[in-house]
C-alpha cells in the first residue's frame, strides 16, 4: 500500500490539499458526483483512495452521494463527499438525516456563485446561510472556512475530528478561490497527526441504548455489524433508537441534537485575531476573503486607521460572545464576504445596535478587493 | 412477553423486535406476510445475522426496519439503495438487505435502483408492490396499474405502469423474481437464494393494501388474494420482457433471472485497487 500521508513539501491546489487531508484523518470511503469546482476532490480521491485501502464511488447524483457517505460511516468506515452549489442543494435531505441520526462524515462545498447553475467556474461564499439552515428543521452544524490550500489540508483533519468526537456531518465550506489556488503546502510525518475517533460502546450488547449519551454528553457509537443489533432511524426516536412520534420526545431529542454542540462552543470554536488588540475597527471575515481582509488591514494602518481582523475559523457555531465583547470595545464592524451580507447579519445581531456593523460583499464572481474594505474604514473613521 | 395480553411465542421472536409490536401495518395488509418470509429466508439461508442490515426508505414497508431485531437503519424517501451502497461498499462482509415499497423504490427511489442494479452492487432488495402509496392514505404510484383509482387518480390512473422485472433485468440485475404473498413458500425460497446470490438480486412481492388501494377498485381483502390465486401463472425463466402484471389477463410469478455476473467490488478490486492494498477500509 501507498502512504496514506503524502509526507513533504508540495506545490498543492486547495482542492487537492482537501483531499489529502482528508485521507490523513483516515477517510477511507468517498462517494461524489462531478460538479465545478469540486471536481478535483472526487478525481484525487479515485486516484489515491484504492491505494490506501479505501474504496471511491462516483454516485448518480448529490443525493445518493451523501446517502452513500451516511452508509459508510455507519459501516465504521470514515467518509466524505465533495460538492459545489447546486450538488450542495440537492445533499441536504440527507444532511438531515445525518444529523438527527448522529452519523459522523465531512460535507465540503467549494463554493462557486448562484442562484441556481450560476457562474460554475467563479467563486462566491453565498451557501454561508444554507450551511446553517439548509435541511428542515431545527438543528446545530459545524462548519469550517478555510483561506489557503494549507488550511483546507489541516482543517480536513479537524473536520474529520469534529464529526467523531460530535457524532455529526460537519460541513467545511471553501470556495472556487481557494479550491483552484496552488501554494505551498507541507504534509507532516504521518505520526505527528493524531485524529479522533467515535466513541465505541462498552458493556453487554444486548442492553446498549444506541443514543443515549455518555457523561460528556455524546451517545457511544456502534457500527453495523459489530453484534450491537441497533436501530437507526430518521424519524424522531428515543435514548434506544425507536420512533416516538410526541412532542415531548421531540423536545427531548431536538435538545439533545443542540445542547451537544451549544455546551461545547469553547471546544469547538476557532477564531483568529490580527491586530486586532488596540483595534478601532474590527473586520470579520473568514475562507477567500480573509487574504483580502488582511491585505486592508495593513494598509490602513499605514493610512492611520486603527484596523483589526477577526477570523472565523469555524463560522457555525457563530462566536456570539467573542462579537458582543468586541463590540464592546470597537467603534464598528465590517464584515468581508463575497455575497450580499449572510456573517454580516450575525455581526449585525450580535453588535446589538451598540457600534454600526457595515458590509463589504458583492455577488460573486471575484475576490474583494482590499482596496473596497480600506475605503469602507476610510468612511467609517 | 408482551403487554399486550396472552400473546403467544412466535416463531420469529428471536429476530423481532417484540416491544414494538404492534406493529403500524393494518389489518389485510401483506406487508407482514412479505417481512416474515424475508425473516425467515434470513435464518433458513445460514448467513450470519449479526453481520446481517436491514435498510428501509419511507412508507409502510419502510418501517420494516424497525421490526427487525438485528442493525437496521431506516432512512430517508427513496434513498434506501444509495444508504445500502455505500454501507457495502464500506464493509463487505455485512449482507446488505432493502426492505422497502414500491413508491419508496421506484418513484422517488428509481434511479437510485437502475445504477444500483447496474453497477451490481452485492444487495438484496425485497420490494413489496401495493400497488400505491399505503402511508399516505392511497394516492397513485410508478406502479398502480393503468386506469386504477386511487385519491390522486379519482376517474383512473391515465399513466402506466413499471414492469419492474424488466426493468430490474434490463438495468443489469443478477437476480431477478417475483411472487404475491399467497407464494410464501416460494417467496421465502427466493429471498433465500437471493440472499445467496452474489450481486444484485431484486424480489417484487405482489401485496393487498385493502384500506388504501382495494377499497377504491373493487378489491376487498380477501379478493386481491383470490385474484393473486387465480390469476397468476408461473413461469420460471420467463423473458422478463414478457412477464406481465394485469388483474384481468394475468400475473405472471417467477424466477426469471439468476446469473452470476462480477460485482461492482470485484471489479473495483480488479480494476482499480493494486495487489499489494487489499486490505481494505479500516473501520474505525
């Protein structure tokens, strides 16, 4: 077998650096379909998941893509799926299911812009609202935005470790700019990555609960096969699995599927600050345009404004406490994204009305220009 | 045992999961009927029940997955076949089984069906055919027969329907039969081998809904099953372009198709996979 590791230095695209990190947090099972700019996930994946003991399919469509990962990950196999847009769309039934059924697997959208077909090969971060709320109902995800290929390698590995440790699909939502961008990237020796894995059950078989939570608030998971005799369903079930079509056990459930991850924001939330210590200004910003963000931030300080960047690693669960302390202490916002203001409506609620929170987004198709961002602080200084 | 009353053991109580019962289906209903035979092929066929699934989509066959007292995963509308896919694929030395409707499979579900059949993934769907959408109170389905009334279809189905052997053959199954619940021998010695084929293997189960689809064509319980007595002819090895399903001119019942053919895994393994990596999908 071939490493599993790609060990080096390389000169790696955003989509292939995904990939890569992927099969490094122990991914062995990839359903995708085709879809720009994703392609070239599904196409890395089929190259080196046979070599590694894994096994790629490229499914009929978006829809039995994400049922196939759902599948896998409930055979014990660590899984993943690549899409864009219009792919993404057609995933979230089964997101649903992913996430009531508490099924560990990574959903990554390298975004491109819409509505509908859009622009294919042109990136956007539009998709940021779907992330959140895209299947029916009420429910917490993880997302992650990733600004450079290096990034997407490590935060692949995260978002493997999020999905084991939450017993959820968590979404990692890139874009065009990224996916398609070549830089330098360094895959570390195999032994310096250490992943997590789901939770195994323990005790007599015959008496496991599949989902009733452990002290830390997370259900061991039995895989199929293993002799547990579980049943898994997408309608509403209790601490064994089985249906129960009430309110109260709705309530029940709903919670549980919330509380894992509302109790756990210190632990899953990550975030970056650039100057933003003595900061009057502070932008948000996170994926592609946390380059351009950077980029404005030190050009107006050199223009005399006192300019900060707060990066979101992770954009779901949104940092709400880290924005209301912040606009505590800042004169305004401005929140950097290629759409026409979905973070920004967070900002916005969580600023509170205490400073202005102003938006620096278009609809897709390109990068911000830092240019737009430092005008944007020229007018708010 | 269970609260409700005096019942007495039943034979396949060791696969059943007993505090669920009752169950949702109604009285007349042939789902049962095609759940035990299933059940039964399952423990008569000598696989191993613990690395034995059972994957349902949505509706009243749906919910057969969660009857079954061994891992089974009842997931979303249509979907059963892409879930199951990707479950074998993950770990082959689980026996895969698709219990679910004809609505579930072949409406919502049906292209899943033709690349799943295609592509001859090692699974066994048992799909059971009322003719219409029981659940949702009898509305026309892919496969209610033409001129049929249903809540959809008050003045008669305009549509035709699927011959869903044909179809299953032509998208490339390994094994291919179909029989009515009144079979239930050779019902149960179908899933049987179908269990036992390698490869794609599809049963249609030809089942009465009397209070969804019989009550509005003249069909009351017990007729749907003399209909399924007198109107259906055997013919193993039928064209399966020649296997018919009409009330009036006949059902035709059988084995129709069961051939070896390389499974989409084998010929992964050979085509892409190298030898020196055949150890494959570390579970984690």
């Amino acid at each position: 077998m071939k490493p599993a590791v790609l060990t080096g230095e390389h000169f790696i695209t955003g989509d292939v650096a995904c990939a890569e990190g992927a099969l490094a947090a122990g991914c062995r099972f990839f359903a995708g379909y085709p879809i720009t700019p994703a392609t070239e996930i599904a196409e890395h994946m089929a190259v080196r998941l046979p070599d590694v003991g894994g096994t790629y399919i490229q499914m009929e469509d978006e829809i039995a893509s994400m049922a196939a990962i759902l599948g896998a990950s409930c055979a014990g196999v660590k899984s993943m799926t690549a899409t864009s847009g219009p792919g993404f769309s057609l995933m979230m039934e089964n997101l649903g299911l992913g996430i009531c059924t508490e099924t560990p697997c990574v959903v990554v959208n390298v975004q491109r812009a819409g509505p509908s077909t859009g622009l294919p090969t042109l990136g956007a971060q539009g998709d940021m609202m779907q992330a959140r709320w895209g299947s029916h109902g009420h429910y917490e995800i993880i997302t992650l935005a990733p600004s450079s290929p290096q990034d997407l390698f490590y935060l692949t590995i995260t978002a493997f470790d999020l999905s084991e440790i939450y017993r959820l699909p968590v979404l990692i939502m890139t874009d065009e700019g990224i996916g398609h961008l070549s830089e330098r990237g360094i895959c570390p020796v195999a032994s310096a990555i250490k992943v997590q894995t789901r939770i195994k059950p323990k005790g007599r078989k015959d008496r496991f609960k599949p989902f009733l939570p452990g002290p830390k608030g997370i259900a061991p998971m039995a895989n199929a096969g293993e002799g547990y005799g579980i049943h898994v369903t997408g309608l509403t079930h209790d601490e064994r699995g089985y249906p129960v079509m009430t309110a109260e056990a709705q309530a029940e459930m709903v919670a549980h599927l919330t509380n894992k991850i509302r109790n756990n924001l210190d632990n899953i939330i990550r975030t970056e600050s650039y100057r933003l210590e003595d900061a009057e200004f502070a932008i948000v910003s996170y994926g592609v345009s946390t380059r351009s963000s950077l980029a404005a931030v030190d050009e107006a300080r050199q223009q005399g404004i006192k300019a900060g960047l707060l990066r979101l690693v992770t954009v779901w669960p949104f940092p709400e406490e880290l924005i209301r302390e912040l606009s505590c202490k800042v004169k305004a916002f401005v929140t950097v994204e290629i759409n026409l203001g979905q973070i920004h409506l967070e900002v916005q609620r969580c600023a509170a009305g205490r400073v202005p929170a102003m938006l620096v987004g278009h609809a897709g198709g390109t990068v911000i220009p830092p240019d737009h961002i430092v005008e944007a602080l020229r007018n708010l200084n | 045992m269970s609260k409700h009353g005096s019942r007495s053991e039943h034979p396949l109580d060791d696969l059943l999961r007993t505090d669920r019962i009752p169950h949702i289906w109604c009285p007349g209903c042939g789902i049962g009927t095609a759940f035990s035979s299933t059940l039964i092929a399952m423990k008569t066929s000598g696989i191993d029940l613990q690395k034995t699934v059972m994957v349902s989509g949505i509706g009243c066959s749906g919910r057969g997955a969660g009857y079954i007292k061994l891992d089974s995963y009842h997931t979303t509308h249509g979907r059963a076949i892409p879930f199951a896919t990707g479950m074998k694929l993950a770990n082959p030395e689980l026996n895969v089984v698709v219990f679910s409707g004809d609505g579930d499979l072949f409406a919502i579900g049906g292209n899943h069906f033709i690349h799943a059949a295609r592509r001859n993934v090692d699974l066994t769907v048992v799909c059971v055919n009322n003719f219409n959408y029981g659940m949702t109170g009898g509305q026309a389905a892919a496969t209610t027969p033409c001129m049929a009334r249903t809540t959809t279809t008050p003045t008669g189905n305009p549509e035709h329907p699927f011959n869903l052997p044909f179809l299953a053959f032509a998208a490339g199954a390994s094994y291919v039969a179909r029989w009515t619940i009144l079979h239930t021998r050779d019902l149960t010695k179908a899933v049987e081998e179908a269990l036992l084929r390698r490869g794609f293997s599809f049963i249609e189960v030809l089942a009465p809904c009397p209070t969804s689809y019989g009550r509005r064509n003249k069909q009351k319980p017990l007729d749907t099953l003399k209909l399924f007595q007198d109107r259906t002819i055997t013919r193993h090895g039928c064209s399966p372009a020649d296997v018919q399903l009409d009330f009036e001119r006949g059902i035709t019942l059988g084995k129709f198709i069961d051939q070896e053919r390389a499974t989409y895994m084998d010929m992964y393994d050979k085509t892409c996979r190298p030898q020196s990596s055949m150890d494959r999908n570390r579970a984690v």
